[in-house]
C-alpha cells in the first residue's frame, strides 16, 4: 500500500514527507495504523548524525498508538481492531534476557532492529525501487507501520491515541525508572538533572511512591512551574553558581546526599554530578540521557568505593508488553498526568516544527496526530 510518510534523508536536515510503498505483514507481524506519534528527543539524537546507530534514509519516530489493522501467518497474541502501542523494547517472554526476569532488554530481534530491518533481514518501506530503514523497530512517522508481534503491547480502547502515544516511550521512561529500576521508596530525597519530557515523568513518579524531596536541576527557567506542579519541592538552576558549586549545594540540600539521583539529559558532566550527588553508602544514580557517540563517563573510583551506585535504565525497565497496558491504566485512573505534559499537537506536515520546539525549549512533548 502507498503511505505518508516523513523520511530522515541526511543527519541534520529537516524530515521530508513522502509517500512511500509499505509491504503488508509477514509471518509473526502486524501492520498498524497509527494514530498518533509523540516526538522524543532519542529522535532528534538521531537526526543529528550523533548516534552510530543511526541509518539514513529512514523513518524515525518511536513513541505511537495506533490500530491493528491486518495480522500476518501466524500471529495469535492480538488481533484486527485491537488498539496497540508499538515496543522499541520488545517482550518475547522467551529469550534468555526475558526469561532472566534480571532484565526488559529482550534480544529475541535486538540485531536486526539495529540495522533498521524487520526480522527477516528486509525493510518493508520503499521509495520507488530504493529501501527505506526502519528505526527503532517502530517507525512511527508514517501513517502505517509494520511491526513483530512481539514488539506490540495491546492496550485499552478507551484510551486517547494522542496521549497514550506518549507511553510509547518518555512515560514509561521516566515512570519506570523510578518504580522498576531504581524502586524509590516514601520518604526518599531525590535529584532529577533535566526536567523535560523524560525528567517531568520521573518527578511525578517520586511524588507518586512518595518521595519526602524531590529536587530539579535544569538551565532552563521555564521549566520550574511545571514540575512544581508535578511534584517538585525545589528548583536548581546549575547557571546561578559556579560549576564546582553544584554538588556541595545539592549535599547540603539534601541533607546529606540523594537517595537516588536520575539524569535524564544525556549529558556526560551532569551524569559525573548526579552520582556525585548521592549520598555516601547507598545512593544511587540512575543514567536514562543518551549521550553522543565518543562520550565517557569518569568519576573517582573512590566515589563507588564509598558505596554510591551507578545504574542505567533503558525504557524505564519496563517489560513492553506486561506494563505498558498497566502504566495505560494508571494514566484513565488518573493516577499519572500524561495531558499537561503534551504542549503541542501538529499535523505530519508540521513534524519539522514540532523539533524545533523541542530545540528551542518551548515544548515538552509534541504529538503528531495523524
Ligand atoms: P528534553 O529536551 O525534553 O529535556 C532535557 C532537559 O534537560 C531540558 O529541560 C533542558 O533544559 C535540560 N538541560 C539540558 N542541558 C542541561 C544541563 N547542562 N544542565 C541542566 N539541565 C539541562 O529531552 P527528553 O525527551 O526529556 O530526553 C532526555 C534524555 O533522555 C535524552 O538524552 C533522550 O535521548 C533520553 N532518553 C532515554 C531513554 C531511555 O530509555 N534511556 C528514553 C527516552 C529518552
Ligand atoms: N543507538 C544509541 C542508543 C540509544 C539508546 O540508548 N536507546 C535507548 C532508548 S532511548 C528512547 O528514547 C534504549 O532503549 N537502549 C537500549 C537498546 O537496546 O538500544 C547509541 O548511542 O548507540
Ligand atoms: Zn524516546
């Protein structure tokens, strides 16, 4: 079938809408209409040429909703009609990292998603005669997309497409690391570097477990009425003193050091300041920032020996298809805000615009609504 659909021909440049040929579903897959896509900024990564595992051309976007509307051979996990969000992490419940239950990194199609192919080793987007890359095994800035079943959690259909789209990846993201990677208790003090569309769903998943302090560190002013309406007990701005001032300043604030810190930036300086910041035995700091290819970490190796915690959280550690639905809930329940966090709603055609809000920090999240 022919589709719309925005393709990143070249780092750097902005989206350019096509119409596309997208082959039908194959054995295990599902073709989904999507509704809508929210913008992240792991997308805006990769169109910057700074991820080395980014492809051109492709089609980015990771963070939908949609509709399954055809079913390939084989497929017994859901149905035509069914409303879904699309899994960059999939759940197999069968590979040895699912059946770990150490972690939500399943590697039953790890390989070739990072190689902007389905499973079987092709691309079922073509423009004319030439393949287009899938990203993130989702594509999600196309108006239909193909996906394993695997990487597809079956939602509730009273569910808004244009909000939960966003748990398709920055909800479950910073939710997620708060309950099932770091597993912040009621009474913890915590530091959350970066209150944009992932540190704003950290803050109100401390608020939610009951986290006694919640600090916010971020350069952008703007951000603060927000995440005070989210849960913050205190805002930092790193530009109100000089850079060594930082960590002493949050120690002091803390009472002593976080229990638990989040960067969620992708910055690797304010990745050393989140751990700095713990607290001396236990703290610890949890990196979901993705940061440019050739960035390392450093810290003094004594600052681990004194018992802080460096820990890393992909899509909040969340299993796809096993919590994605029950986060879904959380949000009809109200017991997540995902609404206030959507700023901006654009059409495809104004994809392009929804990044530049995001780069000129006036956005937390835009959804592209098909
Ligand atoms: P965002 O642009 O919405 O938010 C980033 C925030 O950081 C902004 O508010 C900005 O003002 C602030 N900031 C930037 N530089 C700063 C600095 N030096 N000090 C203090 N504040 C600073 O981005 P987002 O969508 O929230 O994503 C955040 C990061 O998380 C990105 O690196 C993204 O790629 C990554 N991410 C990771 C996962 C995962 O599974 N690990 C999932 C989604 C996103
Ligand atoms: N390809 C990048 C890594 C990007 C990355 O870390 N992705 C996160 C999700 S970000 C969503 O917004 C992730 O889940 N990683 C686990 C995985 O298997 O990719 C790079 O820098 O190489
Ligand atoms: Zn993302």
């Amino acid at each position: 079938m022919d589709i719309k659909a925005a393709i990143a021909f070249e780092p750097g440049k902005p989206l350019r809408i096509e119409t596309v040929r997208l082959e039908g579903p194959k054995a295990g897959e599902v073709l989904v209409e999507l509704k809508a896509t929210g913008l992240c900024h792991t997308d805006a990564y990769t169109l910057s040429g700074k991820d080395p595992e980014g492809l051109f051309p492709s089609i980015l976007g990771h963070e939908g909703a949609g509709i399954v509307v055809d079913t390939g051979p084989g497929v017994t996990s859901v149905k035509k009609g069914d409303h879904v969000i699309p899994l960059y992490t999939p759940e197999c419940r069968q590979c040895k990292s699912c059946l770990s239950r150490k972690t939500n990194l399943c590697t039953a199609i790890r390989a070739t998603q990072g190689k902007g192919l389905m499973p079987d080793g092709s691309s079922r987007f073509h423009l004319g005669k030439d393949p287009i890359h899938h990203y993130m095994g989702t594509s999600t800035f196309a108006q239909y997309t193909v996906l394993p079943e695997i990487a597809v959690a079956k939602i509730r259909e009273d569910a808004p497409f244009d909000k939960v789209c966003y748990i398709g990846c920055g909800v479950t993201t910073g939710v997620g690391a708060v309950i099932y990677t770091a597993k912040v208790e009621a009474g913890a003090k915590v530091v959350v570097f970066g209150l944009g569309g992932i540190g704003l769903n950290v803050v109100q998943a401390c608020r939610l477990v009951g986290a006694d302090q919640i600090v916010g560190v971020d350069l952008n002013p703007r951000r603060r009425e927000m995440a005070e309406k989210f849960g913050l007990t205190h805002f930092v701005n790193p530009a109100d003193m000089p850079a060594n001032e930082l960590v002493p300043y949050l120690v002091n604030l803390t009472g002593g050091g976080a229990d638990y810190s989040f960067e969620c930036i992708g910055n690797v300086n304010t990745m050393r300041q989140a751990l700095e910041c713990c607290h001396r035995g236990w703290g610890e700091s949890i990196i979901i920032g993705v940061a440019a290819s050739g960035q390392e970490i450093s810290t003094r190796p004594f600052q681990l020996v004194t018992g802080r915690v460096w820990k890393g959280s992909a899509f909040g550690g969340a299993r796809g298809r096993t919590d994605v639905p029950r986060i879904v809930d959380w949000y009809m329940e109200k017991k997540i805000n995902v609404d206030d966090l959507i700023t901006h709603t654009l059409p495809l055609e104004r994809i392009n615009e929804g990044f530049d809000l995001m780069h000129k920090g006036e956005s937390i999240r835009t959804v592209v609504k098909y």
